[in-house]
C-alpha cells in the first residue's frame, strides 16, 4: 500500500510541475494571474508532499517526532489555501476575511503541533486527529465555498455559460474527499486536489480566454465563435461609438478607454439578462439577444437612457449609434443578417450627424 501511495503523490505531483511549466509558457494569462496559479501549484506540491512523508514517519519511533509534527503543520496550514487562491484567480482581487480566516487557522495548526488540540503525533511518532480536527475541516470548506462562490459570481461577470462545467467539477472534487473520508486507507485526497486544479485552470481559461479585459464585455473572438453557431432566431444590435477618433485625439486614449468602459457598462445595464455582449472592434460593440426579442426598442432606450445618465456626469461622454435586425438561422445566412444591421447603424449615424450640423 505504501509504493502504491507513493506512486500516487508522485503523479500528483509531476502534474503540477507539469502545469508550472505550462504556466510558464502560456501567453494568454496576465503576469497577476500566472504568478497566482503558480502559487496554487506549489501550494499542492507542498501540501502532498507533506501529507506523503507523514504517513512515511507514521510509528516510526520518537527520534521522528518533531519532524511529523512539522510536516503536519505545513500540510494542514496549506491545504485549505488552495480553493482561497483559486477564487483568488477568478475574482482578480484578495478578500481579506477569508484570506486571515485562514491565516488564523494555520497558526492555530502550528500551535497544535505543540499542544496537539486539531492533531497529536504522540512519542512513537503516531498521527492522530485529535479533538478540534473539526478546525481544519471548517477551514477547508470555508476554502471550497469561498472558491465555488468566486467561479459562480464571475460567470455573470464573464457572461460564461459554463454550469454544466462546474457542476461537473465540483461533483468531481466532492466525491473525491467523500471517498477519502470513508476510505482513509486510499489516501485519494491530493491526487482529486491537483486534478480539480488543473480543471479550474482549464475553466478558468475558457473564461479569461473571451473576456475583453478593458470593458468586460466578450471579445471579438467570443463573437466569432458564438455566431458560427446561432441555431435559433434572434436580434442582432450593432453599436459605434460617435466621433471616437477625434475623442482620442482631443482628450487623449486615456479618455477614450473611460468612455468604452462606460458604453460596456450601459450594454450590460441593458442587455446582459437576455442575451451576450461583445466588444468586437476598437469602438464597435454588438448585442445578441436570445430573450425579449419583441422588446427590442423597449431595450434600446432603456440602454440611450442609461448612457444619458453617465453623460450627464461627464458631459464629454460621445453619442453611440445602434442597428439592428432580426435574424433567423433557418431563412437566411449570417452574413446578410450583419450587414443588414450594420446598414442600420451606419444610417442612424447619418442622421444623428446631421442633426448635430443643423
């Protein structure tokens, strides 16, 4: 059982040096991100590590002691940090109370190594739980929820429709520890961690992957790949910024990025409950929406309205022109349905600009 043990932490591990490097090289995460999923990695090359040289020191008489205590300390201390940085990852910010809730607790596991309260190595070297192991549990499932919770509340963010992906994941990592709890011989716990790691990096990939970083929104190639797959009839809404070059030109790129944020914004405010949101060029956005679509103008103005708000907190705030158009797969192609609506807003721009000159 012991080689059979060691095999398996010795998989879990290489994996993760595996995904260091894969983390190395990848070019699609930013530096923050890289170092953060490094971070994770280490984390459960550390936590295994330990948890495998324990069970090596297990009954191994009282010259050991000392040592399986620290090791002890250093898995369990880790351990439940690793959900902290997942969401950590996800969310692209610290949150205090989970991160000294957690700092608190692996304190109290080094103090355990000493008073033996959460775990107790007795005199020939024997791990035990002891009365407060329920510490420990608590932190880790403080870690798992905190880190589901991040993945949840960034798919709206994200406008990710991957649930399915992350039931999966989660079944995955729940049954893992359910086996560990009722199987403890198996010692599955590191193996199902570092697997479920990789799966949040993968997930967290596809996310991070069609996200235009500046306004949130989807980017060019969520767009590409979410039209090449329409099967269902919806509305298609173009949008272009009025007049950005001379924004750019007159109150500087700084500017110009504050007022995309803001047009990103109000296309959320408006539109995110009934369908996705794409940034697709430098000052062009679009809306698809798969909900509502008899309710098309009733949107529309409740997004001129919410741009009529930020406007009048920054009166330098540009004018954003719109098309649409109704599009059924089975009628006609894709391409038709964008140009149609492209036309439209290229005439709604028209206007305005005459407007503008009278």
């Amino acid at each position: 059982m012991t080689h059979y043990y060691t095999a398996i932490m010795f998989l879990c591990v290489f994996s993760m040096i595996v995904m260091e490097y894969c983390i190395n090289i990848s070019s699609t995460l930013a530096h923050s991100r890289k170092h953060l999923f490094k971070l994770l990695f280490i984390c459960v090359i550390v936590a295994a590590f330990c948890e495998w040289l324990g069970i090596i020191l297990q009954s191994t008489g009282s010259y050991t002691v000392i040592l399986h205590a620290a090791v002890k300390a250093i898995e369990l201390s880790i351990a439940p940090f690793t959900g902290y940085i997942i969401g950590y990852v996800i969310n692209g910010h610290e949150n205090k109370p989970v991160l000294y809730f957690l700092l608190v607790h692996a304190l109290l596991e080094v103090l355990s190594a000493f008073t033996g309260f959460i775990y107790h190595v007795d005199s020939m070297s024997l791990y035990t739980h002891a009365s407060c192991y329920w510490i420990y549990v608590l932190a880790y499932v403080v870690s798992i929820f905190y880190c589901m919770f991040a993945v949840v509340k960034n798919m709206h963010r994200y406008q990710y429709n991957g649930v399915t992906l992350l039931a999966l994941i989660t079944v995955f990592l729940t049954s893992g520890l359910v086996i560990q709890t009722v199987y403890p011989e198996l010692k599955v716990d590191y193996i199902c961690i570092g697997i479920t790691s990789i799966l949040l990096y993968i997930f967290t990939l596809e996310m991070i992957q069609q996200n235009d970083e500046l306004t949130g929104l989807i980017n060019r190639r969520g767009y590409d790949n979410y039209i090449a797959h329409l099967e269902e009839p919806c509305v298609i809404i173009f949008f272009d910024v009025d007049h950005f070059k001379n924004i750019n030109d007159q109150y500087g790129h700084s500017f110009g990025d504050e007022c995309l944020k803001e047009a990103g914004s109000a296309l959320l405010t408006a539109y995110a409950e009934y369908g996705k949101c794409f940034r697709i060029g430098g000052d062009e956005f679009c809306v698809i929406l798969s909900k509502k679509l008899d309710e098309v103008e009733s949107l529309n103005s409740v997004f001129f309205k919410e741009m009529d708000r930020l406007r009048h907190q920054e009166k330098r705030l540009p004018y954003v022109s719109a098309g649409y158009v109704y599009f059924d797969p089975k009628s006609r192609s894709i391409h038709e349905a964008v140009e149609e609506a492209d036309q439209m807003m290229y005439r709604y721009k028209q206007e305005h600009r005459s407007i503008e000159q009278q």
